[in-house]
C-alpha cells in the first residue's frame, strides 16, 4: 500500500506534461512537490538504493551459483574450492554482466533484465498455486491474492512485449533457453 500510495503521490504531484517521456519520475515528481534540492536529495537516495541493490547481488549472485554447483553435478564447475570463497562464481557473474552491459544500452539491458525476472516471478507463483491445488490446501485467501498477482504480472509481460519488443523477446527467450536447459542438466546430475 505504501508503495501504490508513493506512486500515486508522484502522479499527482507533478503535471502529466513533465511526468511524459521522462524516466526520472520520482526526480520530477519531488521536484514539483518540494523543490529542486529535494528532486536531487530524492535521486541521490534512488542511487545510494540501486548502489545497495548491485552491492546486495554481487554478494548473493556468486553464493547462489556455487549453492547450485554443490547441489547439480552438471554445474559442479562453480563449487567453491577448499576456502569456501565462491571465485569461479563470482568472475563467471562479473564477466556475464560486462557483456551484458557492452552488447547493448542501460534501456534495453534494463527492460530486457525486467523481462526475463518478471517472468520467473510469473512462474514461480503459478508453480505455487499449483503446488497447493495438488495438496488440495487452497483457500480462497491464498487463491486469489495469487491469480491477482499473476495476472497483473503476465499484462506487464504483455505491456513490455508490446513497449518494447527486442528486449521483450530476449528476455523471453533467454528464460525458454534456460527452462529446456534445465531438464537436461537435471537429469545428468541424478
């Protein structure tokens, strides 16, 4: 709620004029409410926030990888060595996000991220309710908060599709890549 309340905030607080074709809304939208020194002390916390989120992942990412290393023989490859530390990870992530930032713009790399992440949110909601459907465990307070959420999610997927339809398809495509990938690493590590 706090959130939907923010965005909405940023909505009326600045004209819709200076809100069109502008990806800094909250800047504006601070900007407008507070003036220009809040609009620079509003984008200079979104940046300290995303410099937290990057920092947050380069840690996670690395452990996550190796996690899956000692978990799947077929990635035994990123299985840390005897000092725990996960490096193999850690430069496979680093290599993978220079190219990812060199082979293309910030907006196609970022809708293109958006993508392929909201697609796996998408999923992983369904498999849930899946999941409880086959454990006949579903109450309507679980069920529906669910398939809201899902359908809210498969329009952004729609929206991006149509919005922006290369990074859009990429994403799409590199999930499909990594879904049929998937079945047969599985069955090589059993």
């Amino acid at each position: 709620l706090l959130y939907i309340g923010l965005n909405a905030a940023f909505l009326v607080a600045a004209p819709v004029e200076a809100l069109r074709g502008e990806k800094e809304i909250a800047h504006v939208a601070a900007a407008a409410l507070f003036g220009p020194k809040v609009g620079q002390a509003v984008s200079g916390l979104l940046a300290l926030g995303l410099f937290a989120s990057v920092s947050a992942l380069l840690w996670a990412g690395p452990r996550v990888l190796a996690a899956m290393g000692r978990d799947i023989r077929a990635l035994g490859f990123f299985t840390p060595g005897p000092s725990g530390i996960p490096l193999r990870p850690l430069i496979f992530q680093a290599v993978l996000s220079i190219a990812l930032v060199f082979a293309g713009d910030i907006n196609f790399l970022v809708n293109y991220t958006q993508t392929g992440l909201t697609l796996c949110t998408l999923l992983t909601v369904f498999g849930v309710i899946l999941l409880r459907k086959r454990g006949q465990a579903v109450s309507m307070g679980t069920l529906v908060p669910a398939l809201i959420f899902v359908a809210f999610t498969g329009f952004v997927i729609v929206r991006l599709f149509f919005a922006q339809p290369g990074p859009a398809v990429a994403g799409i495509l590199t999930a499909a890549a990594c879904a049929l990938l998937w079945f047969p690493i599985r069955r090589f590590s059993t």
